[in-house]
C-alpha cells in the first residue's frame, strides 16, 4: 500500500508500484513501521527518508506534501 498526499501528482493514479516512488522522500516509522529502503533494489530507491516516531507524525508528514508511505511487505515492484 502507498500513501501520498491528496496533491501529489501520483493521487489520482489506482496503482502505484515502488518504483513510482523512486526519487521522492518516503516516511519511515522507526519504531513500529516496516518500511525500510531494503524494499528497493539499491540502484533505484527513493531520494531520503524521514524518519518519524509515530503514526500520528508518520500521516503529518505525507498531508503536508514532505514525504509518501509504503506499507507492508513486498509483494511486486
């Protein structure tokens, strides 16, 4: 699952897959989360990560347009 902020370029788009992600920041919850940069090949993975603590600053930081989420495992690219 990926989510963007409603303004993004890739909101209106049914599918996504990471390497539609590639080059953009991707929020990463360091304590609960599993989204890693592991998910992408190491020639292609997104621009940085921010890391947040929480879920609540994980959701801030993709409405506010800094950074997408992935979610779960990796079932394609």
């Amino acid at each position: 699952m990926a989510v963007v902020a409603a303004d993004c370029d890739l909101a209106a788009r049914e599918h996504l897959a990471l390497a539609d992600l590639v080059g953009r920041p991707i929020a990463v919850n360091t304590v609960a989360g599993t989204t890693t940069l592991d998910l992408w090949p190491a020639a292609a993975r997104p621009a940085e990560t921010i890391e947040v603590t929480n879920t609540d600053d994980w959701l801030t930081v993709i409405a506010a347009g800094r950074g997408e989420l992935v979610a779960g495992d990796r079932t394609e690219g």
